[in-house]
C-alpha cells in the first residue's frame, strides 16, 4: 500500500511566524489526506495526523499511542546527541508529558487535587482582584497610546498567579519568565539562540528549582512546591530528576500557555469590534468565548506519538514503532469537525476544541486556565469601550509551544 504524502512546510518554526499561512497550510493538507507521510529535514520521518476525529481516538487510547520515546519534533542531530549523552531524546528531563502509564497516572495524582475546581474556587477571589489590577494598568496605559498587550497584560497576568500557586517569590517572576520563554521559544532566535533546543536553559530552571525543593524539603509550606517536594510514589520518594522536570513544567507551562491565549483573545477580540460588543453586551458570553479564544490560539500545537503495535488510524496503516504527530493546530481547524472554523465566535456552541489535549494527558491546569481567561476578559469587556490594533502582530518561531510576541494595541476605555 503506498503511503500518502506531503511536501508541505506545515512543521519548521518559522511557518509558525505567519499566522494566515499556516492555517492555509493546514487546510492544503487535509485536503491531500487526513493522514500524511511526512519526510522533511531535519527531523526523522513521521505521520501527520490532521482531522480532529483521528487527534482524540490517539489521545483516548494511550495503551496504543505511547508518549515515549518521541514527544516532540527535534531535528534528528539534536536527538542522536542527546540520546548519546543522556540515554534520552530529551536529556534528563521527564515530566508528566513524557511519561506512560503506570508513571503517568502517579505523578498526576500528586497535583491533580491541586487543580480541581475545588481548590481553585477558594483563588476565585483573587483571581478577580489581580483581573482588575490589570485592567487598572490598561487604563492607565491607554491614555498615553499605542502598548504592547503582550508584554504588559497576556504574559505578567497568569505568570504572577502560578508563581503564588507555587509559593515562588514575586521577586523571582522575571527569572521564571525567562527561563519559560527560552525554553519553550528555543527555536526562536530572539527567545534562544544557543542552538541546544533548550536543554541548557532547562538545566538552569533545574539549578534555580533545586534551591526550591531543598527550603521545601526542611520545611514544607502550604504550597504546590511543597507537594511536590515532598511527594511519594508507592512509599517511596520521588527521584530529584523526576521533581525537578515537574516543578519545571508547572512552573512553564502554568502560565505561558494561558498567556499565549490572552494575547491571542485580545487580538482577535480587536480584530472582530462584533464579537467584543457581543462580549460587552453580554457578560454571560465570557465562558464560550474563553473556550472560542483557547480554540483560536492553540498554545500547543503539536505532540508526537508512538505506535505500540500495528494499528490504523483512518484506514491508514500504521506500523509498531512509527510515530505520529497530532496536529492540534489543524484539527482545531477542521472543517468536518467546525461550522465556519476559520471565524471567530464568541458564542460557538459546541466548542469541543482541541486546546487543551484530550484523554488521559488532557491539561492538568485546564480549569485554572478557563478561570484566569473568564476573570480577565469579563473585566476587559466591562470597562474597555474600544480595542484596535496598532501595528501587525508578531508570532514567536516555534512548532510545539508558543504565541504572540508583540501584540500593539490603541485601547479606550469606558
């Protein structure tokens, strides 16, 4: 049986800088096939999985479709090295991403009460509070004209709040933001130009985090760091590597996915003045349009999976060991699965999107996401009359995590 291809560039980090492109790139894909072979430089070849039905029967059944050993696209040079010196494609760092079952179900459970609607209703407060400083700040930066929403709202906002979930101090959010945007922009020459795909920064989030455990460790705190610090697996300690890679995920990915979102909802809000009055007329439309606005922005965009047996993904044959990638991006834009997906709704119903995964590895901070996004924009659609935007938006490179860069806004308030 011959394999369907593509040559299409839907996979370098810089596709990902032109926003239309890459959506049309997508969609001249799933028009060739909902799954194609791909072999393009630098990175070994592999499925591209591209229909939203095909993304969720992978996700459900994580028995067939294994994390390990090839969670991202890495170039095949940069894999080969890494596996030489540390055994592992993605060196000594393991996190929930990474792991299969059992592991993946145990250290989930460790933080899994953490992020329940539960627990997070007691920040609900406080997210509402921080939600209004911020809006505060663009009124104060408003009058003085054009700002960048990135740089000033989308990435402080949700970074201030994992770092007090973690009971990091305030002071050292700056560090965070960096070693974060270095790490999941290490594509990007602008964010990371060492070439290392960001093992050398995730070996300086390691040193800044050990530090962390270690305070933990002799005295524990009312804290997620102090959970993790202290955590057991089957009555045993869990392994410094092991601790660290989550500290380090929670630490990134509890903000800069949700930042990406705010960044890209305010965007698209400035982009369709209906849809914001919608917003301003309606508060109660505050939920769907966060869901609208996480379909839009697509933070992750990608994930790899390997084959554990010879299975099929719609009909097409794939053989134990090959690797797929699941293609978020495009099956948020699938027009089987979307009336009009290339429209911005705030009021689309249903909205059952890809942006936060699905199945067994479905986000672990989905819920503090949503509440962070309903907090912020139900304040934005409250007080702010006008959004416009100021120049062109400028994306990071990269083909696995990541969003705006700069996002220029004129803003008026009410």
């Amino acid at each position: 049986m011959t394999r369907p291809t593509s040559t299409i560039d839907a996979f370098s980090p810089e596709a990902y800088a032109d926003e239309a492109g890459i959506a049309a790139r997508f969609a001249a894909m799933r028009a060739q096939g909902d799954v194609l072979w791909i072999e393009q430089e630098p990175y070994r070849p592999f499925w591209a999985v591209l229909r939203h039905k095909d993304i969720m029967e992978i996700e459900r059944n994580s028995k067939v479709w294994l994390n390990a050993p090839r969670l991202t696209l890495l170039p095949a040079w940069f894999e080969d090295r890494t596996i030489a010196q540390f055994g592992s494609r993605t060196g000594p760092v393991r996190t929930l991403l990474d792991m299969d079952e059992p592991d993946h179900r145990k250290h989930r459970q460790l933080t899994q009460s953490w992020f329940n609607s539960r627990f997070l209703d007691t920040l609900r407060e406080r997210m509402k509070l921080l939600a209004r400083e911020y809006v505060d700040k663009i009124a104060r930066l408003a009058p003085l004209g054009p700002f960048d929403f990135v740089e000033e709202i989308a990435v402080p906002y949700p970074l201030i709040m994992i770092t007090s979930i973690l009971g990091l101090p305030e002071s050292d959010a700056p560090l965070v933001l960096r070693l974060t945007q270095e790490l999941f922009g290490a594509s990007d020459p602008d964010r990371n130009a060492n070439g290392d795909f960001g093992l050398a920064t995730a070996m300086e989030f390691f040193g800044y985090l050990g530090g962390v455990v270690q305070q933990r460790r002799q005295a524990p705190q009312d804290d997620l760091m102090s959970v993790i610090a202290t955590a057991t697996i089957d009555g045993a300690p869990v392994s410094d590597m092991d601790t660290l890679s989550y500290g380090m995920l929670l630490a990134a990915a509890g903000h800069d996915t949700t930042s990406s979102s705010v960044g890209v909802g305010m965007m698209q809000l400035a982009r369709n003045p209906d849809q914001f009055a919608k917003l301003q007329a309606d508060p109660a439309l505050v939920a769907p349009a966060a869901q609208e606005i996480f379909r839009w922005a697509t933070p992750v965009r990608h994930f790899m999976r390997t084959a554990a047996v010879d299975t099929e993904i719609a009909g097409q044959p794939i053989a134990a060991g090959e690797q797929v990638a699941i293609l978020y991006l495009s099956g948020n834009r699938d027009e089987r699965a979307f009336d009009e997906p290339d429209a911005f709704r705030i009021d689309r119903t249903p909205n059952r999107h890809l942006g936060f995964g699905y199945g067994a590895h479905h986000c672990l901070g989905r819920i503090l996401a949503e509440m962070e996004l309903e907090a912020l924009f139900a304040e934005i659609a409250a007080r702010v009359a006008t959004i416009t935007l100021a120049g062109e938006p400028e994306w990071v490179k990269t083909n696995h995590t990541g969003g705006l860069k700069r996002l220029p806004v004129r803003v008026t308030m009410k």
